[in-house]
C-alpha cells in the first residue's frame, strides 16, 4: 500500500481549531504562496526544467509552483492529500477548462496519494518536487522520508528530488514572529507548534528515504504584504499557527500575532520580512 503523504500540518493534541478552510486556502494562494516563487524560480533555473521534463509536485496546494514549471514547456502533475481547498485553486488555475477553455496539455492534478498519481502507462517522472517547507514544526517531516521512498519507483534512475526548508533562524526575521506559535501552543509544543529550523533536517529526510543528496543551495524569500491585517491572514494560512490556536483562541493569537509583527512595519503601512530559505537536491538510486 502506497503511504500517505504527510504534509506540513501534523496533527496535534487539544481540539481542532474551526477555520474556514475555504477563507484559508484563498489566503494561502492570493497572500502567502508567492512568496516562495524565489524558491520555485532558483530550483527551476539551476535544474533547467522545461519541455522533456516531466514533473511530479508533491503537496502541490493550489498549484503556482506547477504552474511556473508548466509555463517553462514541462509536462506537470500535482498530488495534494492534505487541503482539496488548495487543490480546487490548483484546477482553476492550470486546468482552464472549468470555465470553458482549453485545458493544458500534460497536466495531471491527483487527490491522494503519489500511488494515484501513476499507472502502468505513466512515463517515470524525471524531477520530483516536495516545496512545502519542513522543519518548522515539531514532526512536520513525520512520513515524508517514508513517501519519498516509495515515490522513487515512480521517477527514473538519477532524477531529482528537491526538498525545501527554512534557513537558520538568524538569516529569517519571520523568525521572531513565529516564536509567537511557540509561546501560545505551549506545552504543546511537541506536537505541531513551531520550531526553529536545523541544519541537516533535509538531510535526514533524505537519508531517511534512500536518497543520495548532490547539492544544495539558498535563496532569499521575503515577505511583503500590503498591511498588518494581509501579514495576519497570510501567514494563518500556512497552518503554523494551529495549535497556537487549539492551545489558547483564534482571537488571542491574532492579537499576539499582530504585536509581533509591528517591527516589522514600515512607515507606509506594509510590512517587510527578509528571509532565507534552503533546499536540497537529492538523486533516485
């Protein structure tokens, strides 16, 4: 049986916090998602995708990384287990014909597993992609390395495997804001609260899936918005703040969180945060 993708938002102890899981995914593609697009960009570059390659996009969320590969000739599929929210702004916007035009050629967006993302007649994937950054949140890579390894029957012999993570705390400002997390989720701290990132974290996952590490590299992602209350609603959308939320209430984290990122405000009302971030390239055996 083909394990489960486990993606950036573990489950952890205490009630569930109740969000609009609609409200959030519109966050996370029209706010926060962009902010990885120096990320997607470098990987692209320096692996030189385009037409032949083939491309299977782990936790794909609402699509934009696909969509810049798509948009550089390669031939895209996405796989999404964990938010069909995402996923349904995934199919808006890479497979057009949900509103009477044309679909792109060799696009493929799966719900599920990456086992559901391949058959008999499916061409081995020549690069395989996992963006979601870990190692932010206490067990945020629990599974992946499991994943992985099953994925590389999917891939050929040699093809990358990129996996993404924050840089060190020092070199990321949304550091200090995300401590907040930290501070409210206690003491559930353990189990989805954030942390700060580790050096060989995508390493160990590598290692974990059998796969031989050939490079890495990190790029700056800042992170804009237009005011407090856009900084607040984008970075709720990625889910670091759920058992902040489950631990004390929607409205005290807003609050704390809103504090925190006043420092980071500038005289015209946006709000600026420099940040690293890292990725890993790793070779199918």
């Amino acid at each position: 049986m083909t394990p489960t993708l486990v993606r950036q938002h573990p489950p952890h102890a205490g009630a569930t916090p109740r969000v609009d899981l609609c409200a959030r995914a519109r966050d996370w593609s029209e706010i926060q998602e962009r902010m990885l697009v120096p990320l997607y960009e470098a990987v692209y570059e320096r692996l030189e995708v385009g037409p032949g390659t083939r491309l299977l996009g782990l936790g794909c969320g609402s699509g934009l990384a696909l969509l810049m590969a798509a948009s550089r000739g390669a031939a895209v599929t996405g796989v999404e287990s964990d938010s069909p929210e995402r996923l349904r702004l995934a199919r808006q916007r890479l497979l057009p014909e949900a509103w009477g035009t044309r679909a792109r050629a060799e696009t493929r967006l799966v719900e599920g597993s990456p086992g559901d993302a391949s058959d008999a007649r499916t061409p081995a994937y020549t690069l395989v992609t996992a963006f979601e950054p870990i190692g932010c949140l206490a067990g945020d890579s629990e599974g992946l390395g499991e994943t992985l390894a099953a994925v590389t029957a999917l891939a050929e012999r040699g093809a990358p495997v990129v996996l993404a993570g924050w840089g060190p705390p020092e070199r990321c400002a949304t550091s200090s804001v995300l401590r907040v997390a930290t501070k409210l989720a206690d003491p559930l701290r353990s189990t989805g609260s954030w942390r700060p990132a580790l050096r060989d974290d995508l390493e160990e996952v590598a290692q974990r899936a059998g796969l031989r590490p050939d490079g890495s590299g990190r790029v700056a992602c800042p992170f804009g918005y237009a005011d407090v209350d856009s900084a607040v609603r984008g970075l709720l959308s990625t889910g670091l703040f759920d058992a902040a939320v489950s631990a004390t209430d929607q409205a005290q984290v807003d609050k704390e969180l809103t504090e925190a990122l006043h420092p980071h405000q500038r005289q015209d009302g946006t709000v600026w945060m420099p940040n690293v971030f890292r990725y890993l390239i790793a070779r199918v055996p």
